[in-house]
C-alpha cells in the first residue's frame, strides 16, 4: 500500500492532497471515504473514492511517460479514457483535477472497475475480445486525433522510439553476450513492413500487458492503464498482451504461455474482430513490441538511479517515487529479462511462432 503522491518539496499524504484537490474543484461533496491502493505502477498512485454513486479511482501522476508537462499530460490520458472507453473495454472518464498546490501533476478521476485480476491463459479470450473491440472503435480523421501521438509512418515511428531507447544499453551494466544479442536483433528488425490488411492505424493502447486488465464478474476484460494510447499497429497491443517480457511482470497475473496458446490469442482476436492483418507484420510488430520492452528495461536500470524531478515535471523514473517492495520486483523483472537466456528463449519462441501462426 502507499498514501503519498510526489510532489515539489516532498511526498504528501495522498489523502489531504486529493482531499483538498477535490474541495479545489467542488467534487467532494458525495465521496463518503477514500481508500489508497497498493503501489503496482511506476506512473500513478491510485486512490479509491467511495461515492453515494458510482465509485471512481483517482489517478495521481508520479511522472509522465510520454515526457509531457503536467498539463499535456493530463490532457493526454484524458484523451486515452475518453476515446477507449467508447469500447466497453475501459474505464469512464468523469473529471479532471487540474495541478495545483496539492496535486503538482494533477489527477484523473474514472470509473472505478470491480473485479480480479486477469488469470492467464483462461482469460486470453476475454483480452483479445477487449483489445479487437479498442483496435475497431471508428478511426478519428488526422486533424481530430491529437493530443493523441498519430505518427504517419506508425512502423517508422516505433523503430524510432525503439531506437532512442536503445541509447541506454551502454549505459546499464549489461553482459556483452546479452548487449551482442540485443543490438542483432535491432539490427534485423525490417525497415518497412509489407503494405496490405492492417497496415492502417487504428486506436491502441501501446500498454496491454496482463496486468493492465481486470476481469469482472461477467467475465468481460476491463483495460484499466491507460496513458499511452496512440493511433498505431494492432500488432504492437497484441504483442505486449502475450510476449513472455508481458506476461510475467504482474505477480498477479504472471504466467508463461506456449507458442500455441499465443497462437489461438492472435486467432481468437481475429474472429472477434480485430483489423484483418498480414501474420509477417503482425510478427515483426511483436518482435519490434519486446525490443522496445528490452530497451526500456536498459532505460529504466540506468535512470531509476537518479534523484526525483523537483519539477514535477516530464518523464522521471526515480526510484524516490515509488515503494521498495516495487522496486524490487521491478528490479528483478528488469534482470531477468536482460540475461541472455530469457533474451535466447524468447527468440526461440518468436521462430516457433512464425510456424504456429502460419497462415
């Protein structure tokens, strides 16, 4: 559990600054209590807001992984909720709370979503439902998708992004033998993908992994992170809902799939009606999706060191911002995935996917 949120000077209690927050913006009036949620995240610290009426979760920034300035920020993942939620597959967005004196980075107030976490491979169905019906929600024209990142070249772009991360692998203590694979396997990835079904972008979440949904007692899967979306490739969701560097990160959720089980995810997504999608794109997006995992792991083991953003400002990935049960776990997630043989083994079951998936 934690109670506090970063701010400027130190960390507040999460329950004066919200408090005083809600009083700012003339929403306390129905909130009977408030209860902090256990620290899980990197970027938010959560909050359970008991209402008369429908519940809601307020999501209070520690940083913003989009690099944006408090206010973009949360203009940013407003757009995220507000656009994925017309799925049925997110959370509501209800209101805003602008930064301020108790909250430097603001906040975000959602629908709070009631069930479990998502047990793998029994819910798959229930992802790749959810994911098909965000990847075939209606495609805004360009002028209509900011704030939202809509680069024209998606594939381009996320080699880019990829490639801007991998600046760090010098810099994070790697074995030569896991650096030497890594930088091979950046180095093969293909500079254009094949033009065809797919290829247009639609809405993503560009955050998908397992343990981002929750499961209701309906059985319908709930994407409950999101602060990323984007206009890009179905592929890169469908990769980080099934690549093993996804799968076991959430104690909750973890589990290692096999190349069939994955297989019948990428199927079932299909047949519920995800953008039809040539396999040879929808594999180099995954394999682009966990060198962008590989990457960022290198990022995030170089940067965690670094003292907080007095600024409140921007990315900051400082290991002040959040609790040290977290960081451990993340600091064991991020070794091992980092060691050459889970880099071989995922290799491994990239090629023994080309086969399964094979049309």
């Amino acid at each position: 559990m934690t109670d506090s949120v970063p701010c400027p000077d130190a960390r507040l209690d999460s329950h004066d600054a919200l408090a005083g927050a809600l009083a700012r913006a003339g929403l306390a009036r129905d909130i009977r209590a408030m209860r902090p949620m256990a620290d899980t995240g990197l970027a938010h610290t959560h909050v359970w807001l008991s209402r008369d009426a429908i519940d809601w979760v307020a999501r209070l920034p520690k940083q913003s992984q989009m690099g944006l300035p408090a206010d973009e920020n949360l203009a940013y993942q407003a757009a995220c909720f507000a656009r994925a939620s017309q799925s049925g597959h997110a959370p509501a967005l209800h209101a805003v709370l602008p930064p301020g004196p108790e909250l430097p980075r603001g906040g975000l107030l959602v629908s709070a979503i009631r069930g479990r976490p998502a047990r793998l491979p029994d819910d798959l169905p229930a992802i790749a439902e959810a994911l098909a019906a965000i990847h075939g929600l209606e495609v805004l024209t360009a002028a209509d998708r900011p704030p939202l990142h809509a680069p024209a070249d998606p594939w381009r772009a996320m080699r880019e992004e990829v490639a801007r991360q991998a600046e760090w692998l010098g810099h994070a203590g790697l074995s030569r033998e896991a650096r030497a694979r890594i930088e091979g396997e950046l180095a093969n990835l293909p500079k254009h993908l094949p033009t065809g079904p797919g290829m247009a972008p639609c809405l993503i979440s560009f955050d998908a992994h397992p343990g981002n949904f929750l499961i209701t007692d309906s059985g319908r899967a709930v994407l409950v992170d999101l602060e990323k979306c984007r206009y890009g490739l179905p592929g890169f969701d469908l990769a980080h809902a099934t690549l093993y560097t996804s799968t076991t990160w959430d104690l909750n959720s973890c589990a290692v799939l096999s190349p069939e089980e994955v297989a019948d995810f990428y199927r079932r997504w299909r047949r519920g009606g995800g953008p039809a999608s040539d396999t040879t794109a929808l594999l180099a997006c995954r394999r682009a999706m966990w060198l962008w995992s590989l990457t960022w792991c290198a990022k995030w083991r170089t940067q965690h060191r670094r003292n907080r953003d007095t600024d409140a400002s921007g990315e900051d990935w400082s290991a002040e911002l959040s609790d040290d049960a977290l960081l451990a776990h993340v600091r064991d997630r991020v070794d091992h995935y980092l060691s050459p043989a889970v880099i071989d083994r995922v290799g491994d079951e990239l090629d023994e996917l080309r086969v399964d998936l094979g049309d």
